[in-house]
C-alpha cells in the first residue's frame, strides 16, 4: 500500500505524474508513507488587495490609540450614579 504505482494504476491523481490527471491532489514519499492529500491555498488578487488595505489602514490608525490600549490594560470608564 505505499507503492506509488499501486495508487497510479487505481487513477490517483498523484503530484509530478501527468499521466492520472494534472491536479496534483495527492503526495506519495514511494516505501516510506501512504498518499497524503495535498493542501493548497489560493489567495485571489482581491484578497491580496484586501490585506494590503487593512495592514495600510492598522499602520494609520494604531499610533493613535491611547497607550493603554496597545499594552492591552483594561480601561474603564467612570461614571456618575446618583444614591
């Protein structure tokens, strides 16, 4: 079972095979492990586009706060109760 041509003859999509596909949904370390499934992630322009702009506006905005906020105490506020 941690033969990789066993996998390929069954139609597994290995990584670096074209021969079963040109996904690459599956990885095999050939006598040492069974076939992994392969993680990816796709990030899209917009996304990037959008971590940019949220890193940008953080850097603008956190000078700004008062200091007890950016070392993480509570702050409270007081308020007046009429007894």
């Amino acid at each position: 079972m941690k033969n990789l041509n066993t996998f390929i003859a069954a139609g597994w999509d290995i990584v670096g095979k074209s021969t079963n596909g040109s996904e690459d949904i599956w990885s095999i370390c050939e006598a040492t492990n069974y076939p992994r499934r392969v993680r990816r992630l796709t990030i899209t322009r917009t996304a990037i586009g959008l971590i940019a702009m949220a890193f940008q506006n953080a850097t603008l905005f956190l000078p700004h706060l008062p200091k007890d906020f950016l070392l993480g105490e509570a702050v409270t506020a007081s308020t007046d109760t009429m007894g």
